[in-house]
C-alpha cells in the first residue's frame, strides 16, 4: 500500500469513536447506558453493549441468569431505540468473569472510550473505589469513564 494511502487509513480508523458499554445482569448499567447513546449522537461513534454472565456453574451463576432476563429485555429495546436515531450499535453477551471479559473484549474490538457505572452507593470521590472496576481501569488501554447511577427520590404524599 502507499505510504500515503496507508496513513489516511490509519486517521481513519484513529477518527471513529467505539464506545463500550459493559453490565451486569443483576444491575445493568443504565446511566453509562444513557451517556455513552448521548455521546455517539454527538460525535457520531459506534456503541458495543456487552453484557457478561457469569459461568452457570459458578455459584452465582445460575441465579444472575435468571436476573439476567430482565436485563437482556430492557438492553434489547433500549438499543432498537437508539438504532431507530441512527446509532450504529452491536450487541454482545458473554459468559466469564466480569473483569476478565471487559479486558478481553477491549483488545479484541479495538475499543477507544469505555463508559462504567459505578455499584451503587458509590461516588466517583470516594476513596474506597470498586476494585473490579479498578482492575479493569489498570489493564486496559482505552479511556474510561465513570458514571454514578443518579437515586431515585420518592416523592412523599
């Protein structure tokens, strides 16, 4: 390939924005959801959604399954909504343990932008953090974004 063909493939493939949004089946990620389909309308990127099971032998496993269907059904109409806005998005499910699978997904898709969600309770300030999404912070090579799940407030009657 020419030099010059060969360095405006590699702008082009630097320019396109691929944002990952990785849950859990028993919480899902909603808010990291919501700002990564915010972000792509705005900068034209393509979203993976990756949602990992954990093994169905493991302890857990065949309960966050089962928990996992209401998480699968919500996924799977928020992305024909978003796709209905023209959002380019893929869809993936995988089973393994969750840090693991995120890392391994980010090399293989060559992920630029991963947006998380952090449990809830927790703040992106506090100084305990959680240590899975940590782990995953220090292993890949992408950037990573932190959102915290915004609290429902019942209003008093």
């Amino acid at each position: 390939m020419a030099p010059y063909l060969l360095k405006a493939f590699r702008q082009e493939r630097r320019g396109m924005e691929r944002i990952l949004v990785s849950m859990d089946p028993l919480q899902g990620a909603w808010e990291a959801w919501s700002r990564a389909i915010s972000l792509a309308k705005r900068i034209d990127a393509k979203v993976y959604a990756l949602l990992v099971l954990p093994p169905y032998d493991s302890e857990e496993g065949g309960i966050r399954q089962q928990n996992a269907r209401g998480v699968r059904k919500k996924l799977e109409l928020l992305i024909e909504i978003a796709k209905s806005e023209g959002i380019a998005i893929d869809y993936f499910v995988s089973e393994g343990k969750y840090e693991d699978e995120v890392i391994r997904f980010v090399d293989q898709n060559r992920i630029t932008l991963l947006v998380a969600e952090l449990p809830d309770g927790e703040r992106r300030h506090s100084g305990r953090g959680d240590p899975c999404l940590h782990k995953i912070r220090h292993r890949v090579t992408c950037r990573m974004e932190l959102v915290s799940p915004r609290k429902i407030q019942q209003l008093m009657v």
